[in-house]
C-alpha cells in the first residue's frame, strides 16, 4: 500500500486545499449516509477524511477517484468539511505522481485528448462544429444576441448532437441573432479540474476566456450544467465575469417573453431528474420545471429524491469518463424510480445524466417502459 505520508509536501497540498477546515471533522458519518455511492456499495468519504488529516491516504486505490462532486455531503455536514475540494486534492497528488487504478485510466485518456483536441472524447477539433453544417448555424460575431457555447457531448456524442441540433432549432424559431464558435470552443474544464488536472484546466479556461473576450462574447447559453457552473463559478478567478444562461432557463425566458408559442400537445407522463450542477450546486430547480408544465397535456410527476435531494446519475466529478461495474450505477436506480412513479419519460438538462441514462435504460432493457430526454427535445417537438 502507498500513502502519501512519504511526500510532506503531499501533506502539505492537502492541507493547502482543504485548509484547516477537514480537520473540523468530528466524524459524525453523516456524510456517509446521504452519499449514494453507499446505496450501491461501501464507501466511506468520513474514512478518506480521516486519513487525509494524518497524511495517510492510500493515493493507489480507487477510493479518492469514487466521489461524483454530487454536492449531497457538503450541504449536510454540521462542520462545514469541504469534501469536495478535500477529494480534489487527493486526485492532484495522484495525477502528480501519474497513479491511476485501472478503473481511472479512461480519465488520463480523456486527459491527453483535452491537451491535444480541445475535448475529452478523442475527436478531432476542427470537427468541432460539424453537427451544425446543414441547420445554416452561423458562427458568431461580435453584436449577435447570444452565443451558444455547444459543449464537447453535444457536438460530438452522436447521441447528444441531436440535442444541440434541438437548441438550435428553437433559438432559430425564436427568431434569436445566436452563432456558434466552432472548431474554436475548448472543453469548459469543470469535469477535468475536478480529477485533479488543474493545469489542464487553467489551459482550457484562458483559451475559451481568451476567445470570448476577442469575440466580443457578453450573454453565453449552455446546455451542460457543467459549463453553467464554470463559466458562472469559476472563471470568474481569472477576473472575468460573462452573463451565463442554462438551455432550461433560457427557453422558459423565450416563452415568458412571448419569443416561443408551443403550438402542439405533449400528452406524456414525463418526470425531471434535477442534474447536481443544476439544482444542488446552483440552485436551479423551478426554470425547468416551469417550462415543461407550460407544455399543453403534459403532465409532470416528481421522482422519490427531487430537488436537493436529487440521485446524482454518477457522471460528475470525472466518473463520465471512468469504469463503473454495472451493478454500482447509480443511473440504474434513477431509471426504476422514474418507472415507480409511473413516468413514460424521463426528462433532463444535462449530456452526463442523459449518457447514463441512455447505457442505464439498454442494461435494464427498459427500451420499451421509457425515453430519455432532453428538455430542449421535448420543447423543439412541440413548437
Ligand atoms: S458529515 Fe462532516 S463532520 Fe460528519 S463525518 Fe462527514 S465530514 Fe465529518
Ligand atoms: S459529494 Fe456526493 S459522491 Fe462525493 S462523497 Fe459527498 S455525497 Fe458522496
């Protein structure tokens, strides 16, 4: 077993990241009962904790890598142990010393497409706006409405670019002066920073920074929550600040707005997966909510763990990109919920959720009990 102790330095970054405040931790293990990880197996971030205060984590296992950032354990802990950031910095002495399990390798792969491509899923980056090429999607100039920053998923991932091609579609129905950056747009970084690659992030962030700002870029929408939260959260340590909106929160504006008529009936039971970025690290609850029960004949019903306590899908903090034996996923059970409540679709704002999902529904062979979507999907069906 390797620790860390060896490396006082070592000791010392954890300490720098989670400054004083991990040894705050009384141990309570509240953070583990509301962790999903121990719905589907043993996992104990009170015990990584623990360790971490005396330097003695094992940096060689797959424990550190397990944390989904889902954001459930720091709005519980009575003493404000910043879990998260604690788990980051573990990742970051790992990454340093280029020790990954088996399991985290798919990361490092996800890693060097990033330093070579711009995005983590080994495509090339002059492909980048290929999804866009017969919608007549303009690239952006300096004065348009709103730039629509696509993410790495959605122009990519065959099964998510036909929700980039859904925003699109309504924005062009909305009649919206929005352009596209291209094969110029760079991952956001938010999901690499957290496996502790934060060169890489820096990278990414001064690139997309850099464009935005010689672009002329003041209102950006996204479809990833991931983006959401970094754009709004933090990028802002580089001394910039850019008007951030969520697809969710920008077609209920356009409705609000009189922009965007629904024209045609819905008449599906639909349930909402709230994605971690969304709701519990930012607080975005209602925006989609809103704008699905504006949808004549649709009706929505609420999952068991809505809203803050939202099922994370297991995507965040890196695990998009890692190996989780079936039995473990998270999204499988989110996928029975939605059943138990009767749902015939499951709706959602974020390409990780709607990864998981999609790979959940063909474990489970749940191809004809329910459809994954996303909310753009069911707004672009209806206008
Ligand atoms: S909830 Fe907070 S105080 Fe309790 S064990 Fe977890 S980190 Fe420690
Ligand atoms: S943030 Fe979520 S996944 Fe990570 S340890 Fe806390 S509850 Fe578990």
């Amino acid at each position: 077993m390797e620790t860390v102790a060896p490396f006082i330095e070592v000791i010392d970054e954890i300490k720098e990241a989670g400054g004083e405040v991990f040894k705050l931790c009384f141990q309570c293990g509240l953070c583990d009962t509301v962790c999903p990880w121990n719905r589907v197996r043993q996992f104990s971030i009170r015990k990584i904790i623990r360790q971490a205060t005396f330097g003695l984590t094992e940096i060689d296992g797959e424990d550190i890598w397990r944390c989904t950032t889902c954001g459930n354990c720091p709005r519980h802990c009575p003493r404000g142990v910043k879990q998260i950031e604690m788990g980051m910095s573990l990742r970051r002495i790992a990454s340093a010393y280029e020790v990954f399990p088996a399991s985290v390798r798919p990361a490092r792969t996800a890693r060097a497409s990033l330093i070579s491509e711009g995005n983590p899923l080994q495509f090339e980056r002059k492909k980048r706006g290929d999804w866009a090429k017969d919608l007549s999607v303009k690239t952006f100039a300096e004065g348009m409405e709103v730039l629509y920053f696509v993410g790495c998923y959605l122009s990519y991932d065959p099964r998510m670019k036909k929700d980039a091609t859904a925003t699109a579609n309504i924005l062009k129905k909305a009649g919206i002066n929005f352009g596209i950056l291209g094969d110029k747009e760079n991952c956001c970084g938010e999901s690499i920073r957290k496996t502790g690659s934060e060169e890489v992030f820096k990278s990414l962030a001064r690139e997309n920074i850099k464009t935005f700002i010689e672009n002329g870029v003041k209102k950006i929408l996204v479809s990833s929550p991931h983006c959401y939260h970094t754009f709004k959260n933090e990028y802002p340590e580089f001394m910039v600040n850019f008007e951030v909106v969520h697809a969710s929160q920008y077609v209920l504006e356009l409705m609000n707005a009189g922009r965007l008529e629904l024209n045609k009936e819905y008449g599906k039971k639909i349930t909402y997966h709230d994605p971690c970025y969304l709701g519990r690290h930012n607080d975005i609850y209602d925006a989609p909510r809103e704008a699905l029960q504006k949808i004549p004949g649709l009706e929505l019903m609420e999952m068991a763990d809505s809203r803050k306590n939202s099922l994370c899908c297991g995507g965040g903090g890196g695990r998009i990109w890692m190996d989780t034996p079936k039995s473990e996923r998270f999204s499988d059970l989110r996928l029975k919920q939605a059943k138990e409540v009767g749902a015939e679709v499951l709706v959602t704002a974020c390409p990780y959720c709607i990864t998981n999902f999609v790979e959940s529904r063909l474990n489970l062979e749940f191809d004809d009990v329910l459809e994954i979507k996303d909310i753009t999907e069911i707004i672009q069906e209806v206008i």
